[in-house]
C-alpha cells in the first residue's frame, strides 16, 4: 500500500495547516471554549470556503467525490489544532444521507451541509447500551403518515451546535434484535425534543436527548424502515476511521512537543533529551505513531473500497483497538516527560491527553471492539 499523499493530497493538507496555523493556535481556543457556542462560526465558514464539507460527498451532490484516505490529512490536522468544531460528525451524516436518503432529503440537505449552513449530529447512544447499536429502545410508531418518537439518547457529541439530528428508534422488535432500527432525521428544534447540554472532558459539546412524542413527517424517516442498522453500522465505521486519523494527529502533536521540550529542559547542566532512558521513551512514543497510522490507512482503505461488512468491521474495529492502547501510551508519557507541568490547563499537551482519551471511548470502547472484532 502506497502511503504518500498525492500531489493534491499534500497540497489540501498543507491549506489546512496554514488555515489552523493562523486562525486556532491554543489561545484562540481558549476563547472558543469559553464561549456560549464552543465552536467558531468563522472557522466553520472557512472550512467550507476550503470545500471540506464537501469533500467526501459525490459530485452529483456539489462535492468532490473523495473519501476517508483524502480525509486523513484534514483529520490529522484537526487532531493537532484540536478544533472544536463538529466536522467529523457533520460530514460522516451528510455521507450517511447521500448514500441512504431519498432524493429530496439529499436535496434539501447536502447542499446547506457543504456551503457551511447546516451542521448534523448523530443521536444514536443510549443508557445501558454499552455502544451496541441494537439495544436501542427509543421507539418510533406511526401516526397517520408521519412518525412519533419517545425515547432518550446520550453524549450526542455537537447537538448544541447541530440544526438537524440523525436518531436511531425502533419501529419493531426488541431490544438486541437486529431488525426494527430505523433512521430518522429530526429537527433539533423540534416540538417535544429537549437537550441538556454539556461540556465534555476534551471542551467539545455534547448533549443528552429526550424525545416526547417528538411530530414528524413521513420524509423524516431515511431509508426503509426496520433497515436502518446496515446504514448506521457503515456510517460509524467511517466517522470511525476518521477519529483514528485525528488521533494520530494529536499525538504527532504530543511527540513533538515533548521532544522539544526534552531538548530545552535542562537538569545538572545538561538538556533532559540527553539521558538515554528518556530517549528510549521518546521513541516508543513515535513508533506508536508510526503504527497508528499505519492501521489507519488500512481502515479508511477498507471504508473506501467497498470491502464487504465483515471485512470492514473487522478491520475498522482492529484499528480501534490499537488507537486507543497508543493513545493512551502516547498520552499519558506525554504528561510524564513534562513532569508536573504536564498536568496544567496552561499547557496544550494536557489537553492533547484529553482528547486522545475521549476518541478511545468514542461510539465504542478497547474492549468493545476486540469483542466486535472476534464476531
């Protein structure tokens, strides 16, 4: 497998750079965080100005036809930047409604999504389910030719900032059956849906959903009905392979500002750098880095290439397992070579160890999917 980016490739992922360079360096997050939104408007508008919204939707819809190997570039350099903004859920439901959706919802709504006018999350997690996408007990019965939702979802991550949600609800069936699921796009400002809205551990925004006989129109439902699951399962797969890529990212982060400063930190006259014990670290943290990227082309090659469901869980969910175990190996030395310093909210690495935490548990965690991979 060839891992060089190609020219256009190279030359999007250097855009991006500059884009974050000079627009979110960590004091302008800062600012981001303590806002009442948590997410910039104007970064959102230049992400779309540079047509990442776009990107991995077809052409037919107004974007450019890519997919998650392109993406892997823009991922990494959120991951480093850390930005706040719900891109990764946005663009993985925009693909989600392209590929699933009717003819008018595509209409209606990938051409807002790509300009920057319309941001999705996805309303899939709920209590006690342990991430598995079948224990959904949300429901969804008729009403004359629309549907009534009532149910509750957790950690929707970007909801606040959301205007449409993708919800998962049961139109038949039991908990733990795999028929019944279906998708349904719902308004965030819908009548009877409220939101409680947090801050999670790594700044980003997130919400806990309750639907009460939330109205909806028979085009709110995606797809067929009872036949969602396949959908959802491909989508979080590729949202998936999207986090790996952020992930590598922060911690390409994490190394090299803690090499930096192994080369600037000095004790008994001499830079810390210069002790061989800590170098060893230092390069495990960077082979752990090498490796996740590795299984991380081959996860977005697998969602790309049209491999069958087995094959791209299987792979997806091996690239999970081994970003999480470098996450936290990467991270947490991270933290311990700047020794005390490390641990403050001043410096950029403790929030970097945040993040990478967080993507370790986002829609499944370590043990989940060794479990998903053995089936």
């Amino acid at each position: 497998m060839d891992f060089q980016l190609s020219e256009e490739q190279q030359l999007l992922a250097d855009s991006v750079r500059r884009l974050f360079d000079n627009n979110y360096d960590f004091e302008s997050r800062k600012k981001i965080v303590a806002s009442a939104q948590g997410s910039s408007e104007d970064t959102w508008a230049k992400l779309a100005e540079f047509g990442l919204l776009g990107l991995p939707l077809s052409e037919d819809s107004g974007g450019f036809g890519g997919g998650a190997n392109d993406l892997i570039p823009v991922m990494e350099a959120i991951g480093e930047a850390l930005v706040l903004e719900p891109f990764a859920p946005t663009i993985a439901m925009a693909r989600l409604v392209e590929r699933a959706g009717s003819p008018a919802q595509r209409d209606a709504l990938l051409g807002p999504v790509i300009e920057g006018n319309c941001r999705l999350a996805l309303a899939c997690t709920e209590p006690g389910s342990r991430y598995d996408q079948t224990a959904i007990a949300a429901s969804a019965r008729r009403d004359g030719e629309g549907w009534v939702l009532d149910g509750s979802k957790i950690n929707v991550i970007g909801a606040p900032q959301a205007h449409q949600l993708i919800v998962s609800a049961r139109t038949s069936g039991k908990p733990g059956e795999k028929d019944g699921v279906s998708l349904f796009l719902v308004p965030a400002n819908a009548g009877g849906l409220t939101q409680k809205t947090y801050r999670t551990q790594d700044s980003l925004r997130a919400a806990d959903i309750t639907l009460a006989g939330v109205r909806l129109g028979a085009d709110a439902l995606i797809g067929t009905a009872g036949q969602g699951l396949a959908a959802l399962d491909e989508a979080l797969d590729f949202v998936s392979a999207l986090l790996c890529a952020e992930a590598v990212g922060a911690m390409k982060f994490a190394c090299d500002t803690t090499l930096e400063y192994l080369k600037t930190r000095k004790q008994f006259g001499v830079p810390i750098g210069a002790f061989q014990a800590l170098q060893h670290r230092m390069v495990d943290m960077y082979i752990c880095t090498e490796q996740s990227r590795s299984i991380t082309y081959l996860a977005c090659a697998r969602v790309d290439g049209g491999a069958d469901a087995a094959e791209r869980r299987r792979v997806v969910s091996a690239a999970r397992v081994k970003i999480a175990d470098a996450a936290r190996q990467v991270g947490q030395e991270a933290i311990q070579l700047h020794g005390g310093m490390g641990m403050t909210l001043e410096m950029k690495v403790s929030h970097t160890f945040k993040r990478l935490t967080m993507i370790s548990q986002a829609f499944g965690d370590a043990d989940y999917f060794i479990e998903r991979f053995a089936h």
